[in-house]
C-alpha cells in the first residue's frame, strides 16, 4: 500500500454500533470514503472497534459468573470487534481486500493488497485496537492514525461528568500518559489506550482524535484542510 496515501483509521464501536447499527452514519461514511478513493486516490486501513456491543457482552458474562477473568472478556471484545469488521468489509466488499486482518503482525494480506481498502479487527488478549492500529502504523511507514470516536477532542477531564472540562487541541504523548493509568483494561473508554499510547511515543507516531459522526470534518482531515479535533504527538 502507498504509504504517502495511506490513512490508518480506527473506526470506534460506537460509532458502528451506538445503540443499533448506526445504518445512516455508515451509508453517508461509505459515501465520503468512495469519494476519496475517487478523487483524490487515498486508500485506507480500517480497524474496526468493540464499543458498546463489547462492553453488554462482558457486562452479561459478569453478571452470571462474577469471576469472568479479563482474558474471558478480551476475547468477548475481539470477537466484537471482528464483527463489526466483516460489517465493514461487506459494505465496502467492491473495494476493500476480502480477507479481514487479525494479526497485526501478519502483513502478508497487506503487502497482496491491491484494492484500496484494507479491514483489520482485534487481535489477542491485553491489547486493544489502539494498539494494532499503532502497529500497523509501524509496519506500514505510516506515522498518523486517525482516532474516529464518538468525542471531538480530547478534555482534561470527563465532559460528561465536569462541565468546565477543557478540551485540548494539541498535546504531548507524555502529557496524554499523565492523564490516563498505565494499564490496559478489557473494556476501558479512552481515546487512545495506555498500551498504544506508550508505544507510539517510542515509535514517534501522531495521532489525532476526530468526532466521527461530524463527516466533513473528517473530510477536511483527509484533504490536508483546518480541522477540529485533538493531536497527539511528541514534542
């Protein structure tokens, strides 16, 4: 894959799945991806997110056996997560690669890869897509990742919780790490997991976190133009 027009995007769970199957939000994100494809020739990485289909089943597990280990729910999640891949996959299917990643170690689907979408999900207990998205990163000479959740920017604390919570527009790897733990836990809600976060500091990879429901902002990222959202990168 052409690095120089390549966008690793993490396509968040919640965005997926907010509820129900977001079928509105992925027909209008089909529309904008095949336009890029079209007009600007860009190709894409998709890693596929969990969200909340991930949490209802290791919370329904929890609730019948109250000592689900946390091996028990990765697995949960990243069957989740490859779920939402294949939906992905086959809505993309006159585009994108036929077999899904689940190895981010594996590039062998990659470097084969002649359409211009590729799909990957998760891949094994204690790492997150966070993570895979960062090592695919690494692997393919790609140093952004797009971050497309269900928040438009990174705050100094819970906006949901304190309402004079501050969003940041641009920060340090290590300013990010002092704001979150140090530990990856199944199920945790963060824009970008500690695991990955210390990774792509030593790696110097930026990431930026994006609404992913607001479209044309995402597609003035893609274009190069002003957008709104939070990068993270080392100083």
């Amino acid at each position: 894959m052409d690095a120089k027009k390549t966008f690793i995007v993490n396509l968040g769970g919640s965005l997926i799945v907010p509820d129900e199957i977001n079928i509105e939000f992925l027909r209008d994100f089909r529309a904008l991806i095949i336009q890029q494809i079209t007009e600007q020739e860009q190709r894409f990485v998709f890693i596929t997110g969990g969200g909340r289909t991930a949490r209802r089943y290791a919370q329904a597990a929890q609730e019948i056996l109250e000592d689900v280990n946390n091996e028990d729910k990765d697995w949960l999640g990243i069957h989740s997560t490859r779920l939402n891949a294949h939906l992905i996959r086959t809505i993309f299917r006159d585009v994108a690669h036929p077999r899904i990643n689940t190895n981010p170690h594996d590039l062998e689907d990659f470097h084969q890869c002649t359409q211009p979408i590729m799909i990957a999900a998760g891949w094994k207990p204690g790492f997150s897509t966070d993570y895979d998205s960062a090592l695919l990163a690494r692997y393919l000479g790609i140093k952004k990742v797009v971050n497309l959740s269900n928040i438009a920017y990174v705050y100094d604390k819970d906006p949901s919780q304190f309402p004079d919570a501050q969003k940041i527009e641009e920060m340090s790897w290590a300013q990010y790490r002092e704001m979150t733990t140090d530990e990856w836990t199944p199920g945790m809600n963060a824009p970008f997991d500690p695991v990955a976060a210390q990774f792509a500091e030593k790696e110097d990879l930026e990431a930026v976190t994006l609404k992913g429901t607001n479209l044309d902002n995402l597609r003035a990222y893609l274009n190069g133009e002003k957008f709104e959202g939070t990068l993270i990168k080392n100083n």
